[in-house]
C-alpha cells in the first residue's frame, strides 16, 4: 500500500538576511506515520529546515503539506497540521500559566472556551502534566518545562509532529520520560537532534544534513553504522551501535 | 526563604473573581483617599474595616509584614518629605493615607495572584497592548533575571579581582549583551506564536466567572464603607 505524503520539500534554498545561505537545494519527502530524525553538525541548517515545514520561513523551492503547497493564504491551516516544538520552552511557554499558555493554540484555531479548555486539558493530561495547571511555567523544573512545550502543540491536534533538539539539556530520567512519551504518540514525526541515540530510538528513517544540503537519507541504523559518513560530517556512531559492533565482533 | 511567604495563602476570597477583589480595592482607597484633614474616627474605622478584610484573607503577620517590608522605606521618605515641607496635621494625613492604601495593596496581592489580576485587567478592558506587555513581563521578569545572574557569575569567574571603576564599563558591555539576547529571544518566542496560530489577535482563555458571592460580598463592602464616612463626615 502507497503511505500518503505529509511533508515533501522540493529544491528548497534559503538565505538568511545576513547573506549566510543556510538551505542549498533541500528536497526530500515524509510519508505519513513515519518518524524521521535530521542530524548533522552545528549549523547544518536542520532548524532552518524545521520553521519552513510551518511557513515561518519562506525559502525559494517548495514545501507541501499533505499535497497542498505551503502559500501565505494557507498558513493557518498549515500551521494546524504542523506543529513545531522549540529547542528552549522558555520560547515556546509565554503565557502566564500553564493552562493559558496550552488552550493559547487551539484559540487560535477559533474554537471556543471550553473547547479550548478540554483541549488543554487533554494534552496535560497526555503529556503527564494536569497538576501543573494552573502553575506558572517559571515554577516546572526544565524537563516539565518541556514535556507542557510538547502540550501546547498536541492541544492543537497537529498531524505532523516537528521537534528541535527535544532531548536537549535534560537529565537522563527526565530524557527518558520524554523519549517514551513522544514515542507512544501517534503522529508523523520529524525530529531535529544531536542525540543519535534518541533519533535511533525514535525514528526509522534518517536525513543526514551539512552545510545547508543533504548528504544521506535513508534507514536509521544504516547511516549511523557508516562510520567514514558519520567521521566526514562532524558525527561519531552512536554508543549503542559501537557496542552491538563490538558484541558482533 | 520561607515558602509560605511566596504563595497566597487559601482562604473564600480566593474563590472570588478577581474582578471583584479589584473593585473592592479601588472603591477602599478612593474611601481613604477622600477623608478630610483629621478625620481621626473615619481613619480609625477604615484600619478597622482593613484589619477585618486582611483576617478574612487568612493572611498572618509575618506574611504581611513581608510584602509590607519593600514599600516602607518609600512610605517613610515621602512621609519625611512632607514633615519637612509642610505642617503636623499634613505630615499624619500622608502617612495615614499611604499606609492604608499600601495595607490594602497587600489584601489585594494576598488574595489574587497576578495572573488573575491580569485576567481582570484584560475583562475590564484595559488596552490589550498593556495587559500584554504586562503578562510578558511577568513571564519573563524571571527567565531574564536568570540570564542575568549566569551572565553575572561567568564574568566574575573571569574578573575575580575586586570590583572597581574600570568594572562599570564591562558592567555596561554585559547589560548590552543582555539586551542583545533579549532581543533574540523577543524573536524566537514570536517565532513560537506564529507558530500556533497567532495571527496578531491575542486570544487567551476566561477562567473566571461572577458569582452571587462576588455581588454580595461587594454591595457589602461598599455599604460598609458608605456607612463609615457618612457616618464620620
């Protein structure tokens, strides 16, 4: 059976106003269902990447999603089907309260109080958050910070889940929580990280990128098995695939 | 520090709509504010109706005079300035007046936490520039003073020398740096609500709701308060 498309990026460039070109010809598609990890060094263009799949950049080339190319006069609806969790939830939580800051999207979305309020309501609850409600975000630890960033987006109902850097700064119980929690979700999910390990934990495909192109796409395991690929482009094999290796050996 | 000096303490006025607990601020200092030059009884009876609203509160002492702390000082120097610039009789009606006006600024804080406050604000149609730009600060008043405190404790483990002149001016370079990546940050988190819809609207959620306790407890203070000046005039 053909999976349908959620994401497809078709030679997509982009140049930041500086002049710095951070996308040089992007083309790849996400199938719908699937969970796909971006790696690459710093300043590969992977969060450059992730804030075109919603239209908050807008490179030359295009970028569809679920067939429908992303234009000015569709960002709403787009912005409804992608949702994007930042690197830092101090960016993402400006609301004062918990509760506020996650019924922030789907009031957005125009549904009324109350369906706002389930909404958030049920997205806390998915993310193992209802007690922090009413909390305001600076009083959560940075791992709940976290875990209400990813409830702001569910609370919208998105079909694409786009994450920058999820496992970034967490101690590893809170990495943990975090890791099996996005991986229970049911949602398409492209996911921007240097922690090889949770992108093969998470994904089962892989986009290589370096300075703005695409190097390797292709299966998790297969990629970051390749040690000369990983050496060239500023990566090392990730720990648990050294010790299968070694095992192997 | 003491956690409960933190949190507001629980009591029914909690449950009351912030709204509410904001009226019945504003119609106590316009009360306080309106008492002529030794009205001592009118003063007496409003420390009394204060004194009834702050028991009603459930706040204690120590938590009282923890809010109270920072305002004093600024209470006693505008006191001294009148004391010095005019009579007696002046200098006991500012200092009545302020320390009423500051007691009920405590109520008000001790019964309503800011983000209803701001929820009041915006009901009670205050321009919705200002209960933005006031809900943001209150987001980020603490995510800066954290920045600002790592940045401090990276320059002093790079200038450990004791601090002198010279130390202002890369004071000023840090508080620029500062700027800087508040300015950054302004833009990532408008990035983030661009994201979720926002199409420049600022739609947020109404948790509170008038009830019979609210109008109630309302018409009562206001009667209170009729009936002491009118009485005292």
């Amino acid at each position: 059976m053909r999976v349908r498309e959620a994401i497809r990026v078709e030679n997509l460039h982009y140049r930041y106003p500086d002049g710095t070109y951070a996308l040089k010809g992007v083309s790849f598609c996400v199938g719908e269902g699937e969970s796909v990890a971006i790696v690459g060094p710093n300043g590969a263009g992977k969060t450059t990447l992730l804030l075109h799949f919603n239209g908050i950049l807008r490179g030359s080339g295009k970028v569809f999603v679920f067939g429908e190319e992303v234009t000015s006069r569709n960002l709403l609806a787009v912005r409804k089907l992608v949702g994007l969790v930042f690197q830092d939830p101090d960016d993402q939580l400006f609301m004062p309260t918990v509760l506020e800051d996650v019924a922030f999207g789907p009031l957005n979305l125009g549904l009324s109080q109350e369906e706002a309020v389930k909404r958030a309501i049920n997205a806390l609850e998915m993310v193992g958050m209802s007690y922090a409600a009413n909390k305001s975000p600076h009083q959560l630890s940075f791992g709940e910070r976290k875990r209400v960033a990813i409830a702001t987006v569910l609370a919208m109902e998105p079909k694409v889940l786009v994450l920058d850097e999820p496992t970034a700064n967490l101690d590893p119980r809170s990495r943990r929580q975090l890791l099996s929690l996005l991986r229970r979700l049911e949602v398409t999910k492209i996911v921007a990280t240097h922690d090889l390990d949770a992108a093969l934990f998470l994904c089962d495909k892989a986009i290589l990128m370096d300075d703005g192109q695409i190097v390797a796409i292709g299966e998790t395991r297969e990629i970051f098995s390749d040690e000369a690929l990983m050496e060239a482009h500023g990566l090392e094999v990730p720990p648990s695939i050294l010790a299968l290796q070694s095992r192997s050996d | 520090m003491n956690l409960y000096l933190l949190q507001h303490p629980q009591s029914w006025l909690s449950n009351l709509d912030s709204r509410t607990k904001l009226a019945v601020f504003f119609v106590y200092v316009l009360a306080v504010l309106s008492t002529k030059p030794g009205a001592y009884l009118a003063w007496l009876s409003l420390t009394g109706l204060l004194l009834v609203l702050l028991a009603l509160a459930r706040l204690q002492i120590r938590w009282i005079v923890f809010r109270l702390a920072p305002v004093l000082p600024f209470v006693a120097l505008g006191a001294f300035g009148v004391l010095l610039g005019g009579s007696k009789e002046m200098f006991l009606q500012v200092t009545v007046k302020m320390l009423l006006c500051v007691g009920a600024a405590v109520w008000l804080s001790g019964t309503t936490p800011f983000t209803q406050l701001l929820e009041a604000f915006r009901k009670l149609k205050v321009p919705p520039l200002l209960t933005v730009m006031l809900s943001f600060m209150f987001r980020y008043l603490f995510v800066l003073a954290e920045e600002a405190v790592r940045m401090s404790r990276a320059y002093q483990s790079r200038c450990p020398r004791r601090q002198t002149l010279k130390d202002a001016e890369n004071i000023g370079r840090l508080a620029g740096a500062l700027m800087l990546r508040t300015y950054n940050r302004a833009e990532r988190i408008y990035l983030a609500m661009l994201s979720r819809g926002f199409t420049g609207e600022f739609r947020t959620l109404s948790v509170q709701k008038l009830t019979f306790a609210d109008i109630a407890f309302l018409a009562f203070f206001v009667g209170s308060v009729t009936v002491i000046l009118v009485a005292t005039h």
